[in-house]
C-alpha cells in the first residue's frame, strides 16, 4: 500500500516505521525538516517538507496514489483539515485523524472521520486499523492506559505465566483474560494462568507501554 503520515513526531515516526517495515510506500509530511530526525537512519520511505493540509504539498507526497493517510500532528484542526483535504479533494480511501479533544469525538463521528484518541499505543492503534492488528488502546486514564492484546510468549520461551508474575515485573494491572480459543473467561487471582495467545485486558502505565508491548504483545 501506498501511506502517507502527516507529522513526524514520536507517534508519525511510530506509524511510518512500522508500514515501512511490513513492506508498504512510505512518505512522512512535516513542516519541521528536523523532525524527520526521529524516523531514524534506517527508515526507508520518503519525506517532505510543507504542511499536511496543503494540495501541492500532498501532491509532491504522492496523494494521488495513495491508499492511506495518517493525520497524526500535535493539532486537532490541522489533523482535521489535512484528513478533509485528503478525503474531499484527492478520495483517498482510508484516512485516519489522531483526536487530543475528546469533545471533539461527535464531530469527527459526524464527518464520517475514522480517529484514535488517547496518549500512547495510538501509532499501534492506526496500524491495526489498517491491517488487523492483535493489539487495541482502549482508553486513557490519567497515567495509565487500558489496552487489550494477545500476550506473546514465545520470544520469552514459556509455555505459560502468573498473573502475579506479570504485575510484579512490569508494574501493570491485569483486568480480565479470554483463552485463545475463546473457550473461557475470567477475572484473575494472582495465581491464574495465562498462556501464549490468550487476549488479555490490562492496565499499564504510559511510560512503560512501549518496553511491555515489545516484549510481551503478540504481533503477528
């Protein structure tokens, strides 16, 4: 597929690493050419300077080809009126605003605008949207985000592990979990089991999503 991401911020350079990765069309717009510095060295799409709601700007990226775009700036309006730009005037399929206002949800819902809110797992949130993804942001609270994922244990060669054991060493809080095969569900003791591929339901503090979602998110 061919992606565009408008803002090269933590969430933009998120987005556009993980598309770049799986084998898609990159190009990332920000009107800061320093900011493509968070793509990192090994990102190997295409950048350009200028702002994401400007027609010439979005040509030079390739909007006429596009099959999806990420609005993903620190601004609600400019987000919004780069994903009407996007929709409107070039028809691109499948866009998607990140929203920081949630009284602002009524009114992207109206527009008929897909949007991800919250503060962390948004860039994850946008790749699943488009692709299918395991791992879902629920919601933001305070500190804190309730996530819903498949937990991956293979990379760390167990068959299964406590509940107690997760809380204690990533400092996280387990809600509920579902069996893989969608046999049975449970509120968790500390004692309960969890297996590989089993959806689990978790509170998890914002700076530490990004080390549990490596180690323990199944992707797949």
């Amino acid at each position: 597929m061919n992606i565009i991401v408008v803002g090269s911020g933590r969430v933009g350079s998120r987005i556009a690493g993980l598309f770049a990765n799986n084998g898609h069309n990159v190009v990332v717009i920000d009107n800061n050419p320093t900011a493509f510095l968070s793509l990192g060295h090994g990102f190997n799409g295409r950048t350009v300077v200028g702002i994401g709601f400007d027609e010439s700007t979005l040509i030079k990226a390739g909007i006429e080809e596009c099959d999806v775009l990420a609005a993903v700036t620190n601004l609600d309006n400019a987000n919004l009126m780069a994903a009407e730009v996007a929709r409107k005037l070039f028809g691109v399929k499948h866009v998607i605003a990140r929203l920081y206002n949630p009284n602002r949800e009524i009114t992207y819902s109206q527009l008929g605008i897909d949007y991800v809110s919250g503060t962390s797992l948004v860039a994850e949130e946008i790749f699943g949207k488009v692709l299918s993804g395991h791992s879902s942001h629920l919601d933001a609270f305070g500190d804190f985000e309730i996530i819903r994922f498949a937990i991956d244990l293979a990379t760390q060669k167990k068959e299964f592990v406590k509940v107690k054991q997760l809380e204690r060493e990533h400092d996280i809080r387990i809600i509920a979990f579902e069996r893989k095969d969608g046999s049975a569900s449970s509120i968790p003791t500390p004692e309960s089991i969890i297996y590989h591929g089993d959806m689990v339901l978790a509170c998890v503090r914002n700076e530490l999503i990004d080390s549990f979602s490596a180690k323990y998110i199944l992707h797949e």
